[in-house]
C-alpha cells in the first residue's frame, strides 16, 4: 500500500522539488562500497518478481488463485530467469483490503492452502535456485484478529485496547479529529461506547500501538516464525507508518494532508523512531545464516530514503521515484540520479520498479497522453474513474515505451523489482463493472476506481474460461483481449515482451555486474549511459530514428530503421 499526498496534481516543477537535485556523472572510482555487509551481491542485483498470489494461478478451479498454483508454475518462473519472488500476503483475510488486511501473520488462508502446501512451494523454488521473499504487515491487522476482538471486548483504558490506537471521541459522539483515511473518509472509526479506533486505511484495518511491547514481541515472533520455514527475505508494507504521535492538541489534518516532509515531522508518516523498530529487527535478520533480507515499502522525501536501505535498518527501499517518472529522458535522469546519490553517499542499493500490485499498469500509464500539469499516475487513475473511455490510449504506444523502460532499469546498477504481467506488456483493465470491484478505495472514493484493474488474473493461454487461470472464470473477470497477451502465445512469437524479459534476464548478470556507471552526453532525447565491459544503454524517447555508435548490438526492444534506433526504443550495445 503506498500512500498518496496532495502531490497527486503537483505541475511538473513542483514534483522535481521531490526528487533528488544532483548530478552524478559517474561511480566509477567513487568511495562507495563495493557490497553492504546485510545487502550481499545476490540482493544487490537480484531480480525479484512480485505475485499477487490470488492472480496468479488456480490449482483447485475455484476462481482464486493459491499456492500450489504458484508451484505448479515453477517451470514459467525458471525460464523467466528471476532470482527472487516477492509474494503479497496470502494470510486469512476477508480480503477487505486484497489481503493486507490480516486475521493471522502466522498462517495461510485456507482458500490459498496450507502452512503445508507454503513449504512446499519454498521448497520448490529453492530447488529452482529462486529465493521467497514474503510481505510482513507491521503497521495494522484485520478487525477480525483475535487482538481487535479482545480489545473491543474488553472496554476502555483496558491492555487489550492498548495494543491499538483508541482515543476518546468529541463528546462521544464526534471523532477524535478530523484525520483522514488514505482510502477515503475518517481516519477513525467508532468503538461503540464513546472511544474510536485509529485506521490509516480502511476501518477494518485498525493500526497497531508500536508503542506496546506486546505488538513489538508478537512481530519478533512473527518475523522468526517464517524464517524459519525457509524465507530468504521480507518485504515490509507501510514500512515508514509505524510509529505515530497522538498527542493532543491534534493539528487539523489541513496542516498533515501532505504525507511526504523532509524533516521527519509528520505525526503519522516517517518519524525518525520508526528505525528504533527496524534496528530491533536487524539483529533478528542476522542471526541467521545466511542473514535474512528486507526491504521496505517507504514513500517518503527521497533524502530520507536510504535510512530505510542503510545497514543499521532495512537494508533496502523501493525506489518509488523511478514508478511515478513521466516518459521524458529528463525524468529519468533525475530518478537515476538520485538512486546513484543514494548508492554513492549513505552505501545503500537502490531498488528499481516500474509497477506493482498498488498502480495503474506500466503500459498503460505510458500509453496515455502526457500532461504538463499531471503526472502520468494520475492521468492513468483519472483515465481509470471514466473506465477508459478518455484520454485515448494508444497501447502499442504504452507497450513500446514499458519495453524501452525495463531494458534501462534492468542495465542500472541495483535490484529490479517486476509486477506479475507486466513481462506479458499487459495492460491495464479499465472497465472493470463496479459490482465487482473489490479495492476498497473504489468504494470509499469518489476520486478512485481503485487497483483492480492491475490485480486482473493472469492469461496463460488463449483458450478456457479464464485463459489458463483455472478451471472457471477468476475472482476478477478477464477481458477477451487479455488472450492476445496469453503465456502460450507470446511464447511462440520471439520478438514478444515475455521474450524480450527472457533475453534480457539471461544477459544482465554477465552484462552489468558491480556498480560502475558513466552518463555519455547525447541529444536531448536520448537517454545513453556506460557500464562495465564497453557496454551501453541507449534509449530514445522521441519520435524519430537516432544514429547509434559502432559496436555489436546484443539486445533492442524494437527493430533497428537500417542501424538507426526508433523512438520509444533501447538498446543495449557493445561498443569497442
């Protein structure tokens, strides 16, 4: 879940203040670490591949996806060559939030199987050489945790209820405040007996008190529990959410309704405590052996980034800047910029993405029509409220662009993060009918449809119900164009997107080890930079054919125009 601010319709000169300012015209021979002792060299380069286990693959024909679907796709991950899954939570859930709203951290949804059918599904991808990252959701738990049932129960000023944020109301009757939800309305829902409960998303997702050490040693535990059963690594949602101020006298949410600040101020986002919590953690990681990795879901000032990615916390953050560039070359300058800052100053590893489970599809944001006055993700979110009907989109457009922009984050020094479908270009569905969304924000909002249009299941082949799914039509139903996009069909094309990801993955390991990098100046649009071994990345961002220099061409997202690059292109090039 990543949060957003106001910034949602920033200009363009007001969204550059968010991002990094510096120059960096090369690592090579900067007094950077060539490794972080927590962030060994698989980490540091891995490519991980996000499943949204419930879109995935269905093994039981029951229109969900589950875990032994993902092991029966054990063959299709191999091939696709990634190091590393990250699987979004596949707990008990009544799914009032995709599943991050959790009943208990340590078990399996038995609409997705067993805590036996979890083991075999690391067991399996360990055999396949692939690591299992799992999403830990620290910040909240469902309404239905025993916990919240217990607090509830047990009445005001009562241990149960201090293990949550319960406040008194305005007369009993009013709010605490008028905070607000990230997914729309109040931020607190009432008790029923004049105290509210605190939720930063949706009311059936109340946030926890990491002030109770309680809380705290229930997660040491958690943490352990999976580790234990064989999990390389933990991706922590709402990383940056943890530690709240609640004091009184609450400032009006017109003073907070900006979540990103610099100075890590904000009452609710982003305090400097919040990596007391992380350090505790760190020590649990490293006493396995190997250490446990994590990463975490943090969107806040890039300058406060690398806390989050340093040794003493995490060890590695999402690079959000990179998922909210604009298609322009100087967008992505910037973005790689700041990530090459990040690696040079604070010896942290920038982790790359273009999409995920919470955003409008990487195709389609860059099918749209660039706005000067919006960024792409809210064209894309605008686009989505009028169920694709305007803009236009022009698809073959989005997908020559999202095929250009893994070739360039995939040749950057770092780790690269990729969404389930977006190795197939698809795109995003925008008609979803409203009786069945489920993302909670399409109920809440009138701004939002929501995220379903990215979490759609998979297509694995042209035929069936639910193109390969399973055995009837998924939980969210697939429009008839996605079996153009169908596994089994782009694998029999070699210039398909699932084809170009498969060469790609297969050179980059011996294509661009370390974390050396040189810009080469080019025109204006095009986006060129060297890394190790005379290689380098080219991209061109306008409309017409670029010169390239000499040298042996070794992959391109499109045909060559007779030894010219075309526009919304990259290639990766050999010179001598």
């Amino acid at each position: 879940m990543t949060p957003r601010s106001k910034t949602d319709h920033e200009t363009r000169e007001e969204r550059s203040g968010m991002r990094h300012t510096r120059c960096v015209t090369t690592t090579i021979d900067q007094d950077h670490p060539a490794g972080v002792a927590i962030t060994t060299d698989l980490w540091r380069t891995a490519v991980v591949y996000q499943i949204y286990p419930r879109s995935f693959a269905d093994s039981n024909g029951d229109g969900t996806g589950d875990l032994p679907g993902i092991t029966s796709r054990m063959p299709y991950l191999r091939s696709l060559g990634v190091d590393a899954i990250w699987l979004s939570p596949f707990y008990p859930s009544a799914l009032a939030d995709g599943g991050y709203d959790v009943d208990d951290h340590r078990d399996v949804d038995p609409r997705l199987g067993t805590l036996d059918d979890f083991d075999a599904m690391v067991t399996a991808l360990h055999a396949a050489d692939i690591k299992v990252i799992i999403d830990i959701v620290p910040n909240h738990t469902s309404n239905r945790h025993p916990w919240f049932e217990q607090a509830l129960a047990a009445g005001r000023g009562s241990l149960e209820r201090d293990r949550y944020l319960f406040r008194d109301g305005l007369g009993g009757e009013q709010p605490p405040n008028d905070w607000e939800s990230l997914f729309g309305g109040s931020a607190w829902a009432p008790a029923g007996d004049g105290q509210w409960y605190f939720h930063c998303f949706a009311a059936e997702q109340p946030d926890l008190n990491w002030e109770n050490e309680a809380v705290r040693e229930d997660f040491r535990r958690t943490v352990r529990f999976w580790a234990d059963r064989g999990v390389d690594g933990f991706r922590i949602d709402v990383a940056h959410g943890l530690r709240k101020d609640l004091s009184e006298p609450y400032p009006p949410w017109g003073e907070i309704a900006d979540v990103i600040r610099p100075d890590g101020s904000h009452p609710l986002w982003d305090r400097d405590d919040v990596h007391e919590i992380y350090a505790d953690w760190r020590r649990i990681f490293d006493s396995y052996d190997p250490p446990r990795f994590a990463v975490g879901e943090a969107s806040v000032h890039p300058t406060r980034r690398a806390r989050y990615a340093s040794a003493e916390s995490l060890g590695q953050a999402f690079n959000f800047a990179m998922q909210d560039a604009d298609w322009r070359p100087e967008d992505y300058r910037q973005v790689i910029n700041g990530g090459l800052a990040d690696m040079i100053d604070f010896a942290s590893t920038t982790s790359w993405l273009l999409g995920c489970h919470d955003t409008p599809r990487v195709a389609t944001r860059y099918g749209l029509p660039l706005d000067d006055d919006r960024p792409a993700q809210q064209v894309a979110r605008d686009w989505l409220l009028a169920d694709g009907t305007t803009p236009q989109l022009d698809t073959s457009r989005g997908e020559r662009r999202a095929r250009a922009a893994i070739m360039i984050l995939l040749a950057l020094p770092g780790s690269t993060y990729i969404y389930q479908g977006d190795e197939l270009g698809l795109q995003e569905v925008a008609d979803l009918p409203r009786e069945v969304l489920e993302d909670p924000m399409a109920r809440r909002s009138t701004k939002e449809k929501g995220r379903d249009g990215c979490r759609v299941p998979l297509p694995w082949s042209a035929e069936g119900p639910s193109c390969g799914f399973g055995q009837q039509i998924g939980h969210l139903p697939q429009p008839e164009w996605f079996a153009a996009y169908a596994v089994s069909v782009q694998e029999a094309d070699p210039d398909s997107t699932l084809n170009l990801y498969r060469g790609a993955l297969a050179l980059r390991p011996e294509l661009f080890p370390g974390d050396d990098f040189r810009w080469i100046e080019s025109e204006s649009s095009v986006l060129h930079f060297a890394r190790p071994g005379g290689v380098r990345c080219i991209t061109n961002f306008g409309a017409e054919p670029v010169a390239l220099p000499a040298g042996e061409v070794l992959l391109s997202s499109a045909q060559l125009d007779h030894g010219r690059l075309p526009g919304d292109s990259t290639v990766w090039l050999r010179v001598p």
